[in-house]
C-alpha cells in the first residue's frame, strides 16, 4: 500500500466521495486536524458512473464528501 495525506476541507479525491464504494473505510486512516491518510493504490466502484472502478486518488465534478 502507498499512503498519501488529503485535507478533507479541500479535497475533492474519490477516496473521500461517498459515491465511491468503500463502506467500511479500508482506504483511510486518521490523521492530524483536517487530513486523512489514504491508499493510494486502492480502486473502489463509484456508484455515480454506473460502478465503473475508479482509482482513490481520481476526482470528478459529482463529488460529495462523506467526511
């Protein structure tokens, strides 16, 4: 696993979307204040694009966060 660090106050990554598949959390960890860590090697279905797989570190313009 690569682990990279996101501001959840800014960010738009897949890996915080709550369209993008991962209802247990396995692609974050805790971090300080207002970022998270987060699997950069981990691909999820998005749920907003017709399942289609999608890598944590992509964005798109349908994002909503689930943090």
């Amino acid at each position: 696993m690569s682990w990279g660090i996101l501001n959840i106050k800014s960010s738009k990554k897949c890996a915080i979307c709550k369209h993008w598949f991962d209802p247990a959390g396995t692609a974050l960890k805790p971090h300080m204040g207002d970022f998270l860590q987060f699997d950069q090697n981990a691909k999820k279905p998005c749920l907003k694009h017709g399942q289609t797989i999608k890598p944590s570190w992509a964005q798109c313009n349908e994002f909503e966060s689930k943090v």
